[in-house]
C-alpha cells in the first residue's frame, strides 16, 4: 500500500509558522516511507507550482505534483514552464496531477470560452508531450490555439501525468493517455471499481498495459480513539462533502451509495441550505461557498452512515478494512491529510508495515 499526502494554502496561513510547519509535515511524510505530496490548485488559492518548489528544496525522494490543476487556470504552455522547472529543481520527482476544474467558475468569473473540458484535457497533454519530444516543438488548433511554439526549457525526463477523474469519458482518456488517474475525495467503492474497469479496458484497448495504471485515492483516513475525535472526523467530512459532492457532477462520487440512502434528496437539501446554485450562477468560489452556506445546517443533514461508506474513519481495524476494499477495487495509492502523518497511531502502524 502507498501513500501519499496532500497540502493546500490553508496550512500556510495558519500561523506565522505555517510555511514551516507544512514543510516539516511533508519531511515527516518522506522519512515515513510516503511517496507522493499533492499540493491542491484552485483559482482563490496559492500558485501550487511554487508551494511544491519551495517543499521540493527540503526533501530529497518523495515525488511533488499538483493536486490538481486544470487547463483554464493555466494555459497549456505556462503548465509545460512551470512542470519543467519543478522537474528541474527537484531532481526528477515531478508529476502532473490534472484536471477539467469546475468550468462554471471559469465561463462566469472569468468570462473564459469553455468548449469541450474533456477535449481541452486531452489536447493539453498532447501539446505537453510533443514539446517533451527532441523537437520541442508543438501545434493544436481545436480548443486553444497553439501556431508551431517551440519551447527552450525541456523538462529533461517527461514527467508521468494523472488525470482527475469521475466520469466514464475522463477515466476512459486516463486510461488510454496517461500514467494513471486521481479520483477525488471520498468516492464509493462502486465508482472506483468502475472507473478502474473503464480505464484499463481503455488502456488494453490502445496497446498499454493496464496494470501499468496508478490510482490515488483519498479517503478521508481517520483512526479514532474517542467519541470526540470520531465526531470531529465524520463533521470533517460532512463539510468536503458539502463543498464538493454538490457541484456540478460530483454526484458521481457516490455511485452505488444511493441504494442504501436517497442521496439525490440528500445532496439536493445540502445544496439549498449551502446556496450552491445561487453561489455557482455568479460564479462564486469555495470561499464564497463557505461564507454564503449555512455548514452546520448542512451537516446535520448528511448521514453518519452515508459518511462512513467512503470514509476511512474508526478504529485501525475499521479503517483497515475499508482501505482494503478500495485496494480490491483497484486503488493503487491512499491520500491522506497533513495532519495524519503527526497521528503518533499511525505512524506506529507505518514503521510496523501494518498498512501493507
């Protein structure tokens, strides 16, 4: 089992010390043994290429990528500058963790021609590989434009790329263009196995070995030894799920959970008492989300039960067996939180390689 660990910009502003406090996280991950740090990118948040960068002169094996990015926050050439930097400053240990986004922000924030996210993904990793060929020199004209751009800066070894993925078409494009795919936060058992499927019988379909494919999922991994710190982890991920399940799609996430719950019914109160729609129409970020929802209301209308079937959350033993159910369904890597590599439990159980 490998594992790896997410940072994003709330770490950093914090405290004073944040910067080094995240840091030392990251350091503390790499001498566990963790082989991946994924820092999130988001339009309201930090330049992650930069935070990776920074993490990157203080570690020296664990491999830095973002977590992800997509094509309209960057335009495919600044993705090919800035991963060839990172690839550059750290020695080879970077990838490219990428995605669609959420389109609504960028069509009303930003007022930006969306066209197809699905063809955009694929036609940004093409350019991104014909500048890593000896050339260095690339063209698209579909859903940007590029005229016969020939880079200076080569990355020197093509670093893998991962594609975020929820539906069939984007596990199906991971399947057959990239090294492997990221589902997001707190996905079912039934739609992780799924996608894998999708995405190997795509791979086996192009001539790629399918096993060859690395799947990094988070799902939410807490060990609790109290009420309170169960409590305190099942309302951590109610409020992902406010913010995250009720977009556009992420739905998706909990495919096959609708037999036990009546999750349209569910997401769709969460929506209403979280404004998502009214948020989205003006095209509002997750911090306006945050200020404009009512997060308590919204809690207390997401079941426990429905939390705890995509949720690694309870005793090691109770946690165990859910890892090794999305292990059975094809996960490859396990995300976790910052702060589960300062869980003097789970380290114990590392450095004992319970978590193989």
């Amino acid at each position: 089992m490998r594992l790896g660990v997410e940072i994003g910009p709330e770490q950093w502003t914090k405290s004073a010390d944040g910067v080094a406090k995240s840091i030392a996280r990251v350091q503390r991950a790499e001498a566990l043994g963790f082989e991946t740090v994924w820092a999130s990118e988001d339009p309201d948040g930090w330049d992650a290429f930069g935070a990776l960068n920074t993490v990157g002169q203080h570690t020296s094996r664990i491999h830095l990528g973002t977590g992800v990015t997509n094509p309209y926050l960057r335009h495919p050439n600044l993705i090919a500058a800035s991963l060839a930097t990172l690839q550059r400053s750290s020695g080879g240990r970077a990838f490219l963790g990428f995605g669609r986004g959420e389109p609504d922000w960028y069509r009303t924030a930003f007022g930006m021609e969306i066209g197809s996210p699905l063809k955009r993904v694929q036609e940004t990793i093409s350019v991104l590989r014909q500048w890593w060929e000896p050339a260095q020199t690339a063209t698209n004209d579909g859903e940007f434009v590029v005229r016969n751009w020939t880079r200076a800066f080569h990355p020197g070894s093509p670093p893998p790329i991962y594609l975020a993925a929820t539906g069939p078409k984007m596990f199906a494009l991971a399947g057959s263009i990239a090294e492997g795919m990221r589902i997001n936060l707190l996905a079912s058992t039934e739609l992780i196995r799924t996608g894998v499927d999708q995405a190997r019988r795509a791979a086996a379909e192009t001539g790629r070995d399918p096993g060859a494919l690395r799947v990094f999922a988070n799902p939410s991994l807490a060990i609790t030894d109290s009420d309170a710190t169960f409590r305190r982890a099942i309302n951590r991920a109610k409020g992902t799920m406010a913010l995250i399940h009720v977009l556009p799609g992420m739905d998706r996430q909990l495919l096959g959970v609708d037999r036990q719950f009546d999750v349209e019914r569910i997401l769709a109160d969460v929506r209403t008492v979280m404004k998502t729609d009214e948020v989205l129409a003006r095209g509002g970020s997750f911090a306006d989300l945050r200020a404009a929802g009512d997060l308590p209301a919204a809690r207390e209308l997401i079941p426990d039960d429905l939390v705890l079937e995509v949720a690694a959350i309870g005793t090691w033993d109770q946690a165990k067996g859910h890892l090794a159910r999305l292990q059975d369904a094809g996960v490859t890597d396990f995300l976790v939180d910052p702060a589960v590599v300062e869980d003097d439990e789970i380290r114990r159980l590392i450095m004992r390689n319970e978590f193989g």
